[in-house]
C-alpha cells in the first residue's frame, strides 16, 4: 500500500530548512495518525518520533506546539508507542517545559501530550511510570527555578503537574500532595523548591478537591508569612488554586481572614485579596466553578469596603471588581457607577479602574450593561480633580479601545471624550514641585505618569479602526506637537504616532508638518554633559534614532519638497554631521524593513 511510502516521505519532509513544509508535514501526519495510525508499522511511527521530537523547543512555539500534537495522536492510536515517544520525546518536553517563553497554545498542547502518554502507558501496561514523569517535572522545575525567569517557567511546570495527577486519578493526587506538602515543610532554606511546591499544590487544587487532606491549608496559610516575598506570593496563587476545589469549604475562611487582615495586617490583606482573585478569575473563565450569589454580595461587600487600603491592595480589588463584573454584571456596574461620585478619590479610582478587567476578548454577557454606563463612568473621571483618578480613567479607556472599541466608538461618545483625554496630555505647571535637597533644588513632575498614559491611549486609538475614523488629525498633530517637547518617556511614543500617522493620512500631516519642525529640532539638536554616564549616552542615542525615524516618515510624505520650514530644517541640522550618518541609518532600516521595491513603482522625478 501506499500508507507506508508516504508517512516515511512525511517524515523525511521535518529534516528541511523550510519551516511551513515541515509544519505542514506534522499537520498532514497527525490527520494520517487519526486516520489510519493503527494500521502504520511501529517502524515507521518510530522513524516519525525520532524526527519529530527535536522539534519541541522554544526556537519555534509553533512549530512545537504542531510536534506535540501529532506525537499525542500517535500515543493515542497506537499506545505501543509510549516506551518510543518517552525515551525520544519526553527529554525535549522537560526542557521545554522550563522555559521561560513557553505559553498559550504551546503550553495547553504540552499538557495534552502529557494527558496522552499517561493514558496510553496504563493501556500499554504501565510502559511509563507516573512517578518518573513526576520527579522529571519537578526536576525541571527546580532547574527553572535558578535561572532568571524562573517563576514563570515554573508556573508552567505547576500546570503540568497537576495535569499529570488529575489525568492519573484520586491516588496519584493523594501521593503527590502528600509528598508537596513535605517539601513546603522541610525545605524552608530552599526557596526554589519551596515555591514550586506552592505552585504544584495551588494548580492541584485548582483540579481537584484537597479539603479532605487537612494539612494543605494549613500549610499554604502558614506559607504567607514566610520571610521570602517569592513564598508569600507563591503561597497566596496556592491559596486561591486550592480554594477553587472546594469553594463552600474555602471561601467563607478566605472572606473572614481577608476581613481581619484589613484591621491589622495589610500585606497580608494584599496576599489574600490576591488569592480572591485567582478564586474570581477561575471563575469568570470556567462554566463549571460556580460561585454562589450568597458568596458574590459578601465578595462585593468586602472588596468595596477594602477599597481604602494600600495602593497595591487597591489595584488588586479593583481587578476582583472587574472580575467579578463577569459573574454579576448588574449588581457590580450599579455599586461602580454609586462610587464613582464617592468623596474618596481612592474609591472613585478603584471604581473606574474596574472596567480594565471588565474588557475580555471573547463576546460577554457584561458587554450590554457596560455599554450602557461605561461612557458616564468614563468621563466622570476623566473630569475629575484627582490626578490619579484621571490616569486610571485614562488606562481604563485605553483597556476598552483595545478590547471592545464598539464601546465607545458609537453614537458619539468618542467624540465627548477625546477633549477631556486631549486634556491630560498638557503639562500643567500646578503638577510640577521643586524639592529642596540642600545644595541644590530637583524638580518632580507629578503629571508625567498621566501623560505618559494619555499618549500611549493616543496610539491606541491610532490603531483602532473605528476609533481612527473619528480622529480630526488637525487636532491630534496639535497635541502630538506637545507630546515631541515632551520628557522622553513621552517623546518616544508620540515619535512612532507620526510615523503610523504619515501612513494613514499623508495629507493631513502635510498640512501640519511645520508646527513639529520646532520640538523635533530641539530633539536633535539636545546636548549631553561631557561628564554624562554610558547609560545616559545609550538613552540619548535611542532618543536621536527615534526622532529620526519620525523626521524620515515625514521627508517621505508626498508634497514635502514644497514646505519650505521642514526643507530648512532639514538642510540646517539632519543633512550634516554628526546627524547625517545617524539618518541615513534610519533610512536603511527602514529601507530594509519595506524590503525590495518594484522600479515601476519607484518616484524617479
């Protein structure tokens, strides 16, 4: 038959450099594994895995992610495969696994050729044993844990783990939360281990019920007042991951310590509000975790009552409250749009911060009562006298142009918000204090993290298709304008929002290219101190390139050559040392970045 033939043809295909044809391979060799796996040799399959297996890596997500797929189906049709896929495959999964830049599809594929080889080891005999998957996991984990970027490699490995208990059954979660348990205990020098053990039992309990084992919250509640801050914050994500397995048994203790800790403890009122929102989150995402309206009104009674607390206690409430928005859309939006005028302006920004968490990808039942209020709640607060209401105002409307731009971009109120969020690019001298330090005077600009925020939802909107339509340019280009004179974590943004803006509407630029000439001259023209360090200089440096590109979008703009200030401009300070050969840099990358150009197309006046 041809069967064979063509799977060895598939497999020689993963040995080419050119990666969509051996994606394809993969995807192709999946359908016949599906199809007619049973009836390929074990030769042959083995020949597959043994190609296939080094392509799991974090070189190509992707690519990996196609890997483990079709290796899971070949496990899967022909469980005689395990011995093969554990010895060839598993050693590149391990490394996999600990690595930082594993995510997604990738991560959620990894955890179903994990699934895939514990069940087909049980249907082959036990081929590969469940405790050496575990100790390699955990291995990994370790290794993960002493490398920078660790915590989220080892959150990867947590996930994994408790995959490997749930798929394996009701023992295997006993043991290896027995054995977790001790390592929380006994390692308390070792904070690696320590913490991927609270990783391991959080996404366990996340899985299955851990109330029957008594020792696990006592263990993890006991872990929040370790001395590390990397075990307390392991312990809290512990916290919440357990709470969800059985949230009748959990969640009355949790709201109760969360209520006592705000009288006297606010680092630990923080760790457990943020095991609340794991619990709120895992909820939100998961039909089949409910959380009772009894639970819901005290949940919102606390977080609204905890609203006072410290700044990280109120960032993290004001997540809950978006989240739990989720679960109860009408309750939370009326307590939000009640304290939105509330005399605490910590409790108007928690309210309006709120709506960040509201925004989720996917269409949602909050999505027609958020409409109906967002725009009111918006912009109260963008109009309001607190400075730090208006930033969260501000990034709550860059969360929502982002995700769910039909929100504010019908019916007008695009255009009643825009010259409240114009506003908040101005520099205000009100916000500017001078400290006195003795032998000399520092000013503190306390709007620059406002503006900073404005700009940056400035290029959201650019980027947003209906929300770019209601943009008037003239208007933009005269704020952008203060945005280019701006400090320089403000300057680098608004240079990219001239270069988008020279692509999208050449001609309205055009018209407003002689009021940029003044803040990009400056830009360039800035000198630094001869005694200025290497940090300073590379700073400096970026700024020039990133001025420069604006400066080589707008000399492209078709029209130019006729505007006489940007021509000057460009003779007096672009078109000659030390800034020519920085520009004409600029003007290869970009050259490089469009790639080749067609001569036909090419202005040749």
């Amino acid at each position: 038959g041809v069967l064979e033939p063509v799977a060895g043809e598939l497999t020689s295909f993963l040995r080419k450099a050119l990666r969509p044809l051996r994606q394809a391979a993969l995807m192709t060799m999946q359908a016949l594994a599906v199809k007619c796996g049973n009836q390929l040799q074990a030769s042959t399959l083995a020949s597959f895995v043994e190609e296939a297996s080094p392509l799991v890596n974090d070189s190509d997500l992707t690519l990996a992610s196609a890997a483990l797929s079709s290796l899971e189906s070949v496990v899967t049709v022909q469980p005689g495969t395990v011995s093969v896929v554990a010895g060839k495959t598993v050693p590149h999964a391990m490394t996999l696994v600990r690595s930082p830049l594993l995510q997604g599809g990738a991560l959620e594929q990894l955890q179903g050729f994990l699934k895939a080889l514990v069940k087909s080891s049980e249907a082959a005999g036990g081929a590969v044993s469940f405790q050496s998957l575990l100790d390699e996991l955990l291995a990994s984990g370790r290794m993960a844990g002493a490398v920078t970027g660790g915590k989220t490699a080892q959150q990867s490995v947590a996930v994994c783990v408790a995959v490997l208990c749930s798929t394996a059954g009701p023992q295997h979660v006993q043991s290896t939360t027995d054995l977790l348990v001790k390592e929380v205990k006994t390692k308390a020098q070792d904070t690696t281990a320590q913490r991927l053990a609270l990783l391991c039992l959080g996404e366990i309990g996340r899985r299955a019920d851990l109330s029957g084992i008594p020792q696990v919250e006592s263990t993890v509640s006991e872990s929040l007042k370790a001395d590390s801050e990397e075990i307390k914050g392991a312990a809290s994500l512990a916290l919440g991951g357990v709470a969800c397995g059985n949230l009748g048994k959990f969640m009355p203790s949790l709201i109760r310590q969360i209520s006592s800790a705000a009288k006297s403890s606010p680092k630990q009122q923080y760790l457990l509000l943020t095991a609340l929102s794991e619990v709120i989150t895992t909820c939100s995402e998961q039909t089949n975790l409910l959380l009772s309206q009894d639970d819901q009104a005290q949940v919102l009674s606390l977080l609204l009552g905890s609203a006072e607390g410290e700044e990280e206690c109120r960032t993290v409430v004001a997540e809950c409250l978006g989240r739990l928005s989720l679960l109860s859309p009408e309750k939370v939006l009326a307590e939000l749009r009640q304290r939105i005028s509330n005399p605490s302006p910590n409790m108007r920004a928690v309210a309006v911060s709120a709506i960040k968490s509201m925004v989720v990808e996917r269409p949602h039942p909050v999505d027609a009562p958020l409409a109906s209020c967002v725009v009111e709640l918006l912009l109260a607060a963008l109009a309001d006298a607190d400075r730090h209401v208006r930033r969260a105002a501000v990034v709550s409307l860059s969360a929502v142009v982002h995700g769910k731009p039909g929100l504010v971009a019908s019916g007008g109120a695009l255009g009643r918000l825009l010259p409240l969020l114009y506003a908040q690019t101005v520099i205000r001298a009100d916000m500017v204090r001078t400290v006195d330090l003795g032998p000399f005077k520092h000013k503190i600009d306390d709007g620059l993290e406002l503006r900073k925020a404005a700009f940056e939802c400035l290029d959201i909107l650019l980027d947003s298709p209906e929300c770019r339509s209601q943009l008037e340019v003239p208007t933009f280009l005269a704020h952008l304008k203060s945005g280019l004179a701006d400090h320089a974590d403000v300057k680098a943004p608004s240079h990219l929002m001239v270069v988008k803006l020279c692509a999208l509407d050449p001609a309205a630029v055009l018209g407003g290219v002689e009021g940029l000439v003044e803040p990009l001259e400056k830009t360039l023209l800035t000198r630094l101190k001869s005694d200025a360090v290497k940090q300073e200089v590379d700073r400096h440096e970026d700024m020039l390139r990133s001025c420069l590109r604006a400066v080589d979008a707008l000399a492209h703009l078709p029209g130019i050559q006729a505007c006489g200030p940007f021509q000057a401009f460009m003779r007096r300070v672009v078109l000659i040392s030390p800034i020519l050969e920085r520009y004409k840099q600029v003007e290869k990358e970009r050259a490089e970045a469009e790639g080749p150009v067609r001569v036909d197309a090419m202005d040749t006046s």
